[in-house]
C-alpha cells in the first residue's frame, strides 16, 4: 500500500531533519527516509563503540545565523558545554599553534626560512597573478608561494586526492577569507586576535559550544521531535528511484528496506540531501542534467578511532597532518572534545582520519591493516605510545566531501537550472544535496529556507545564495551572540 505525506524528505542528516523539523512544527506531514539502519545526522553522527562516543570528522557549533542557534537551542535546550578551542598544525617534525604564535614560528622555521617566507609573501603581494583561478593561485597570491609550499599544499592535496593546481579557487575563497598573513603577524605579536568587520574570525575563536554527548545527540532529538510532531523518520530505507508525474504534480518515490522489501511513497514535495550525482541517476524520467551529474566528483574519508590507556594525550581539539612523511591527514583528541565522550578514566579515544576515494587502496584496506597504520603513524607524529592502544574501531564514510575541481560550478549550474525547470517541487538542501560545501549551520540554513519556501508555495528565497560570498563564515564567540540578519544568509526574495 503506497504511503502519502505532504513531503518526502531524503537523509537524515542536518539538512534533511532540519526541513522535516521545520515542516513538522507548522502541521504539514512528513516522511524522512534514511539508508543507515542505525544512526541519524549523517557526516555530523556520533559513533558508539563499545560506549565510547565519537564524530565523524569533528564538528564545532556556532553560526554567525542567529536563527540557525536559536533551533540548535529550541531542539537541544540543556545539554550543550562550552569547550576550549585549541588546535594546531604538525609539519616536519614540530607543532605550529594555531591562530599563528610569532614567535613559536619563527623558531620552528628558523631565521633562514622565515626570512625566505616573508620575502616571497612580499614578492606575491607585489606581483599578484591576476584573476586567480586555482586554489595554488589563489593562496600564493594571499600568502606567497613559500608558506603555500609549507602549510598549504600538502595537506589540501591529502584531502583532496589532486594537485592544488587542478582545485579551484572557490575552496580557498570560502575556507580561508579574512585570514590575512600581516595581520596575523602582528596581531600574534601583541597578543590579540585578527579581526574582520569587527568579529573574532571563526577559525580563531577560544572557544564553542558542543552537545554533551556529540552532534548526535541534536539529530537524535530532531528525530524524536519530528516524530512528535506525527511525522515519520524511517531508518534501514535505501532511496531506490523517483518519478515525477507533471499531471498530477506528484512524487512516487520507492525505497529499499534492510529486509530487501520495497516500499512505495507518493509525496507532493521531495527534498533530497542525498548526493546529487546519485539522486539524477534515480529520477524518471530521465533529467537532461544527468550527464552533468556524473561529471561530479566526491573525497571519501575513513576515522580509525585508537582508544588508549593514556587520559592526556594532547590539549588539542584536532591536529592538523601536513607532514607527507605519514597518511594520516588528521588527529582527533574526543576528550578534548567532551569528556563525556570517554566513559572511563584514564582512558583517551583518538581519531586519525585518512581521506580517500571510495574503493581505493586505503578504502578497501581490512580493518586490522588501517589500525595498524594508525598506531604506527601516531607514535611516529608522537602523540602517543603503540603500546598504550588498548582498542580500536574502523568507520567509513563515502562521499564526505564534493570536490571543487575546475568544471564543478558549470556541473551545478546546469543541473539546477534543469531541475528546477522540469520539476518544480524537488528542492535540493546540504552538502551534497546542492555539491557546496557548506558546514553544518549553512547546511540548515538551507534546510530552514526551503521548508520556509514550500509553506509560503513558491520559492520566495533562493537558498543557492546561502554562503554564496565565499567569505570564510566562521566568525562569533561561539555563535551564541546576537548576529546581524546577513543578506548573505537570509536571501533576497526571487521570482517563483
């Protein structure tokens, strides 16, 4: 018996359950499905092994979106902590504090190469490739091509699997905006942070807040609360196909269940989370935009969490990898995190993330072979002892990242023009629902407009504007102050 709601959502994860929330609460029907039998939130879901907690890929809350904290407080009212930030960047064989320590640098660079690093940053500002056009471009012409060399290159291209000269400048533009090399260093050298339009640039912050537990504990109360609300979030259903009938104006949308059963949905909206390469091959009839949809590219990443019998191993929050002397691309501490993400004392659980592509030699690596990896490569970095690994977990998770390669925009560009001309009640939200990459609040935001959208019955806000300046959007004292309603995160009204 085909099932019917106002609207289908597709994935679990910030966006899809920040929609079905939204919707939910103003009475309109709702089904979510989810293709994990287990865990809602997606990337931003916390593991459980053996009760130690765990995320996949780290994730701080804060948001310059004042709409985007009151829900996270709305959802979770009591059980977020402030935390300390600290982080810092591993590269030949020494620890660089990151915001920048003058000092500290200088040292670990020493006066010669310190000495090359300014003169190619002033070299680079002097002669500036014009229209930048790579992610090696753009950060040369912001930092020179020394520091590029140095903290730069080979972690971006461990986490992307390409040279930094096939990546576009469109990554750097959004992740690194407002992080000034001069300022840095003079403000590192009176003791004060970098300042932007009068905020603390988010990378810099002290501190964040953080669900006790882990991100999983706010999709985990979504989940409760959409269901509250009388919708349905239904784990172990793998989105199968969908077909649109423009005569009816309706979605039959079929899923498979864990049990191998299909079933059968029929919706007046669809929003997808879901990849788009992989909702355009599902579609019927067949979007024109499918061939652009296999043009697009996704980075995969594995966490091989070590539990160790060593409660300190190091301050920080996560530790970036730039040595390429090791895979690991980086180190995260949970406790450091929450320590109620570590249930017994004396104990720590480090993650060591390694980014990959799906089906590649690391991805297909047995479980025993990566933790091996991993506890040669953390006593090599030495953050901590083989012998003190007293367990140890594996946990995938494909299509972490869309890659920003050099055609990606002309790919999404023709495929939402198509889209949202041959079905006009498909809405796409999220990372890899719209291939941005978006964190976990812009993902909302996206997620908050579209439900906004469909109440109002025509799309009054062009959610593709959401972070669509680029600027690097971390900045506030842990998101919890009072934010200007930015035209960059609430957009301006469009055509229906």
């Amino acid at each position: 018996m085909t099932q019917h709601s106002n609207v289908l959502v597709i994935g679990a994860g910030p966006a899809g359950l920040t929609a079905a929330y939204c919707l939910g609460k103003e009475g309109v029907s709702v089904r979510v499905l989810e293709k994990d039998p287990v865990y809602v939130g997606g990337i931003s879901r916390t593991v459980n092994y053996n009760n130690y907690l765990f995320d996949i890929g780290g994730h701080r809350f804060f948001s310059k979106s004042k709409e985007v904290v009151d829900l996270w407080k709305e959802i979770l009212p009591d059980d977020f902590i402030q935390r300390p930030r600290m982080s810092r960047i591993f590269y030949g064989g020494k620890f660089y504090s990151y915001p920048l320590k003058a000092g500290e640098a200088l040292g670990n660079l020493g006066i010669l190469e310190s000495a090359r690093c300014v003169l190619s940053y002033a070299y680079a500002k002097a002669r500036p490739i014009a229209d930048p056009k790579t992610f090696h471009q753009w950060v040369r012409n912001q930092f020179g091509e020394r520091l590029f060399s140095i903290f730069f290159k080979t972690y971006t291209e461990k986490v992307w699997g390409m040279s930094c000269d096939e990546i576009s400048a469109d990554w750097a533009a959004q992740r690194i905006k407002g992080l000034n090399l001069a300022t840095a260093v003079i403000n590192a050298l009176k003791g004060s942070k970098p300042k932007k339009d009068g905020a603390v640039i988010k990378t810099l912050i002290d501190s964040f807040e953080y669900p006790r537990k882990g991100p999983g504990m706010m999709w985990e109360a979504a989940t409760r609360k959409v269901r509250g609300f009388g919708g349905e979030v239904l784990l172990g259903h793998d989105f199968h196909s969908m077909h649109w009938d423009p005569h009816r104006k309706l979605w039959t949308v079929t899923a498979k269940r864990g049990d191998g059963a299909t079933v059968e949905f029929t919706a007046d909206h669809v929003i997808s989370s879901a990849p788009v390469r992989e909702l355009l091959e599902k579609i019927a009839p067949s979007p024109i935009s499918r061939l652009h949809g296999r043009e697009l590219k996704y980075r995969d990443f594995l966490t091989v969490a070590l539990i160790c019998k060593t409660p300190d191993t190091f301050p920080d929050n996560w530790i970036y990898i730039h040595d390429p002397s090791v895979k690991v691309g980086r180190v995260q501490n949970f406790r450091s995190w929450s320590p109620d993400l570590v249930p017994e004392e004396g104990m720590s659980c480090l993650g060591l993330e390694y980014f990959c592509f799906e089906g590649d030699g690391l991805w297909a690596s047995k479980d025993e072979d990566l933790i091996a990896l991993a506890k040669k490569e953390i006593a090599k970095i030495g953050l901590a002892s083989p012998d003190s690994v007293k367990d140890a977990a594996v946990v995938r998770q494909s299509k972490a990242y869309p890659v920003y390669d050099d055609a990606y925009k002309d790919h999404v560009r023709m495929i939402r023009m198509d889209l949202e001309k041959s079905f006009p009640t498909l809405h796409l939200v999220g990372r890899n629902g719209m291939h941005k990459y978006n964190n976990q609040d812009h993902a909302m935001m996206t997620a908050m407009l579209t439900a906004k959208n469909i109440l109002a019955g025509e799309r009054v806000y062009d959610i593709w504007n959401v972070n669509e300046d680029a600027e690097y959007h971390e900045a506030g004292d842990s998101g919890v102050q009072e934010a200007l309603k930015s035209e960059r995160l609430v957009p301006k009204k469009v055509a229906a």
